[in-house]
C-alpha cells in the first residue's frame, strides 16, 4: 500500500492487558490525551516516530470491561518494524512447547 491507500488504512484490536502501554514494536511519540464522553478512561493519541512515516495510534481502555485495552491504527508504515530487525532468524525461533 503506498500513498492515498495507506493513509486510509486502519485496523483495531482489543486485547486484554493490565499495561496501559503495551508495546509493538514500533516507536510512538505521544501526542495528546483526551477524556471520553461516557467513558472514566482517557484516549490516548500517538504518532509514529521515523521521519517520514504518518501513522496515528490511538489507545483507550474499554469501558464495559477494563481489562481490555483498544489500540486503532490509522495508516501504514512507510518502514520495517525495527523489533523484527533485532529478532533471530526464522530457523534460530524456539519451537513451541506442547
């Protein structure tokens, strides 16, 4: 996706977590905070940090169910996740233990 595409990008996940900052990978610079009608817990606003790159995060707690936490992308990185640069190589992975 290049372009006007990935800047119309955008996924949400929900995931149970106690962290309120759980991390992806990427690297985000916080960029604003904002209470939630009907909702006790604030939204929180971040931008993708590589020069260049326009993807917008947002992070907020469910407000039926707090041990959730939803995070909303908006976009599509112009750039490799720099956690999967540091990560070994598929065949040095441990296998899964069952």
């Amino acid at each position: 996706m290049e372009g006007e595409d990935a800047e119309k990008f955008k996924v949400a996940f929900r995931t149970r977590s106690s962290l309120e900052k759980m991390d992806d990978g990427y690297k985000w610079r916080k960029y604003g905070k904002k209470k939630i009608k009907n909702n006790p817990n604030p939204r929180h606003y971040y931008r993708c940090s590589r020069e260049g790159c326009k993807v917008k995060k947002r992070v907020e707690r469910e407000r039926e169910d707090e041990q959730f936490v939803i995070t909303t992308y908006e976009g599509k990185h112009n750039h490799e996740n720099p956690a999967a640069a540091t990560s070994l190589p598929p065949h040095q992975n441990p296998l899964p233990y069952h």
